[in-house]
C-alpha cells in the first residue's frame, strides 16, 4: 500500500512542487495550508490527483493538527510551512516565533500518540550557514549564525526535531536550502529577492539593492532552483539521513550578478538602484553540498541561468 504523506504548506511556492513530485512517485499526500500566502492555484495540478487531498487549516492550531493526525495518519511528515522572511521576522519576532516554533511543536508532539516513521524539516542553509572566510565554503559543521529571529527558530526547530526523534523513535532529515527560487514564488510573503525583482521589471520599475560600503554589488547568495530542492525532498524521504544537509549549488553569486543574468533572460536593460544594508541581512552566504552528495546521491542539475530562463518562460 502507498505511504501517506503529511505535507505542510502544501499550497506553497515550494511545496505545492513537492507535492506534484510525491504524486508521480507513487505517495498519497494529505497536505495542509492556511492559503496565507499559498494558493490554491498552485496545487490545481496537484488537486486533479485521486491520492492528493488538500486540508485547509493552521499548524498553529493543536487541535486542528491532532485531529489531520488522527484522520490520516501519515507515514511520513514534510513540513515545509514556515514564516520565510528574514525582515518580517525582525520585524515582528513573536508571529516568528508562533509560526515556526509552536506549529513545529504541534506537529512534534502530535507523533507521541500518532506514530510516524519519517520527520522532514525545511530548515534554512542561508540564514544559519557560517560565513564563509577566504575561499572556505562552510558547511554543516560550522557554528550557525544566529543574526535573525527567523535563524534563531529555524535553529531551534533543528533541534526539537533531534530530541523528539530520540524519544518518539522516528527519523528525521532536516534539510537546510540555500536561496530557493523558481516557479510560483511571490515577491510577498515568502523571501527570495528573484520574485521582487521580477515583479519590478514586469511593471517597468527599477529594483533596489542592498549594498554596504564594501560590497557595491550586494550582498552574495547561493541560489538553488526549486526543481533541485524538489529532487533533495523526495531522495530524503526514500533514504532517512537522520542529520542535516544542504541544499545548494556551492556556488557565491551577488545580488547584481542575479539582477544582470535576469535582465538578459527577460530582454530588459532596467537601472538598480543602490541602498544601505537592512537589519538581519548577511553580507555573504554560500554553502556546501558536499554532504548531500555523500549521504543523498544528490547534485543540483539546474544552473541560474536555465533556471531564470525557465522562470521567465512561465511568466
């Protein structure tokens, strides 16, 4: 018999992704979202599926995520909900903290008395990832940042998943992206400068960037395109890996590099205009994948310039 997925943020930019590639892959997949920046629209190709059932509700709710546990009663969890971004999270760390750590918890606690086989956690590679020093790419083994609220419930969530995994038997793969984008990303709600830059140039409008005194090309990214992150998820789930990985390219890029490459594939010669650094953002992110590789068999497949060749296709 097919194993039951319970996804969260199933309506989501990446998880509605996530939820199309369990579907081919012989899953039946529950999947939760409070549609507060997911869309139904983003999993009608998903909703045409006989084993996808689409639950509308909030994980922050305890009775609600009991009672979906009970009803369904999953094999497997991918949690993939999340409060994304790192400015709203400094703006207004206590909704963070609700989102990422109590709807975690609901999920968590829920396994005690609806036993599960498999926790998946979409943790955050590009706001934990050390900085890198010289030409050393950081990965897994080095102390995390913790320069935002968002960071600091992503780190916490990590760990929680450790603990529960010990006392409630499960296994679990935390699986920390770099910065996500592709199809279905929205420049509100969920983070990724891509969307905003996208939804400047389609209405002709200059974008911004954040830039310090040292770094007039922005800050560096390590930009991972959705279809990569979607392979790293159902590889997880086919072979537990009971630690954390990255999911990235290994690959520093700055934020006007980005900018220049989407301009090319969009045919538009449109001006950046330059501002102070904001509060919470790191000046460099790049992360290794060596681990992936090793414990997954995984490699990303999609370079920046396909994938933003792709996105504007779809536009």
């Amino acid at each position: 018999m097919a194993k039951t997925v319970l996804l969260t943020g199933a309506a989501g930019f990446i998880g509605s992704h996530i939820a199309e590639a369990y579907l081919k892959e012989g899953y039946r997949v529950a999947g939760i979202d409070n549609l507060s920046t997911g869309t139904r629209e983003n999993i009608t190709e998903a909703e045409r599926h006989p084993a996808f059932l689409f639950i509308q509700g909030d994980i922050t709710d305890r009775a609600f995520v009991s009672a979906v546990m009970a009803e369904h009663n999953p094999h497997i969890i991918n949690h993939q909900a999340a409060q994304r971004s790192v400015p709203a999270s400094v703006e207004d760390p206590h909704t963070d903290a609700h989102i990422n750590i109590m709807g975690l918890l609901n999920l968590l606690t829920a396994c005690q008395q609806y036993p599960i086989e498999h926790f998946i956690f979409a943790s955050t590679g590009g706001a934990l990832a050390a900085e890198p020093v010289g030409d050393r790419i950081p990965d897994e083994t080095d102390p995390p940042q913790l320069k935002s609220p968002y960071a600091v419930t992503k780190f916490a969530s990590e760990n929680y998943i450790v603990l529960y995994s010990a006392l409630y038997g499960f296994a679990y793969t935390c699986l920390r992206y770099a910065n996500v984008y592709g199809p279905r990303q929205v420049p509100a709600g969920e983070s990724g400068v891509v969307p905003i830059f996208v939804e400047n140039a389609l209405a002709g409008r200059p974008s911004v960037l954040y830039t310090y005194d040292d770094m007039p090309d922005g800050c560096t990214r390590d930009y991972v395109h959705v279809y990569d992150v979607v392979s790293a998820a159902i590889l997880a789930t086919q072979k537990p890996a009971n630690t954390v990985l990255n999911v990235s390219t290994g690959v520093e890029l700055t934020m006007a590099h980005i900018y220049r490459e989407l301009m090319n594939a969009m045919n538009l010669n449109l001006p950046l205009h330059r501002q102070g650094p904001r509060l919470g953002d790191i000046r460099r992110s790049v992360i290794s994948n060596a681990r992936a590789q090793e414990v997954l068999g995984w490699t990303p497949k999609v370079t920046l310039s396909e994938g933003l060749a792709m996105l504007v296709q779809k536009l």
